[in-house]
C-alpha cells in the first residue's frame, strides 16, 4: 500500500494519473480487438489439404518456370489483381509476363502455417495466406511476407485459378 501511496502522492501526480489511466486504456482497447478475431480453423479438413496441394503444385511450377502446368492451372476467365501492376484479364498476357519477368528470376517461399480456406457452395474455394519473393537479382534485398488470395474453382473434378489478389 505504501508504494502506491508514494506512487500517487510524491511527484508530478497529475502526470503519473494519466500514463496510468493511458495503460489502462490501451490495455483495454488490445484486449478487446484480440479476442473479436477468432482463430483460423479449417471449415473442411480435407478441402483445405487440397488446395494447400493446389498451392504447392502451382507455386512449384512458378519457382520452376513450368509454363504449361501454370496454364493448366489458371482459368480462361482469369481476374488478377497487384496492388502495384493493377487488373489483368488476359491470361496469354499473364503467362508472358510470369515468363519474361519472373522465371528464373524470382521464387516464392509461403509462411508455414498461414494458409486459410473458406469452401464456396458450388463453385470451390477461397484461399488466404502470406507468402513471401525473394529476386535472385538481388541477393541481398530483404523479402517481407505478403498477403494473398486466391479464388479456385472446381469443375469436372479439375481445380483451376479464377481470380488472385496479390497485396506487395
């Protein structure tokens, strides 16, 4: 009791009063915004192996430069969005890009773990997750995770990329 007594009664109390009330605020205000975001579990255990599966199989071939399987993958009526390069609609288009500026130049690592899926009645899936690109053109450039989501669609047992938005 002492220690707060001298805490609250010795030196610039109006000062102490309100870092105090700040503390307690701020303690408060994080507290509250952790526990509105639930933690991420699968909705579907077995959907959500499947399009990590699908991720790897894509990004495997992104990091090798296998242009066929990424055109296999992607959908006629691709939408991509980069925060930085805008829409693309043309898939030909995309996939000369990835070859011109990404083979053998850039490789994509995903953060263990980051990877949510959300099921879309009767279209497929929502992936979210974080990733990051490492340039080979600079080594020494730090790469810092990114988030993004893909739209995949499932047609005839065949899983393919509608849309990607990709946030640098």
């Amino acid at each position: 009791m002492g220690a707060i007594f001298d805490f609250f009664f010795k030196g610039n109390f109006f000062l102490k009063f309100v870092t105090l009330l700040y503390a307690l605020l701020f303690s408060l205000i994080t507290n509250a915004q952790v526990d509105e975001i639930p933690n991420y579990k699968a909705v579907d255990i077995n959907l959500h192996n499947k399009i990590v599966k699908m991720d790897s199989i894509y990004f495997t071939a992104y990091n090798t430069c296998d242009m066929k399987t990424q055109a296999k993958l992607y959908d006629d009526d691709l939408e991509f969005f980069h925060d930085k390069g805008g829409l693309s609609t043309s898939k030909s288009d995309l996939l000369k890009a990835l070859e011109k500026n990404i083979c053998g130049k850039v490789n994509r690592t995903l953060i263990k773990g980051s990877i949510e899926v959300y099921p879309i009645k009767n279209y497929g899936a929502i992936q979210i997750g974080y990733h990051k690109f490492y340039n080979n053109q600079e080594p020494n450039e730090k790469s810092v995770p990114s988030k993004f989501i893909v739209i995949w669609k499932q047609e005839n047992k065949q899983w393919k990329i509608t849309k990607v938005i990709s946030l640098h």
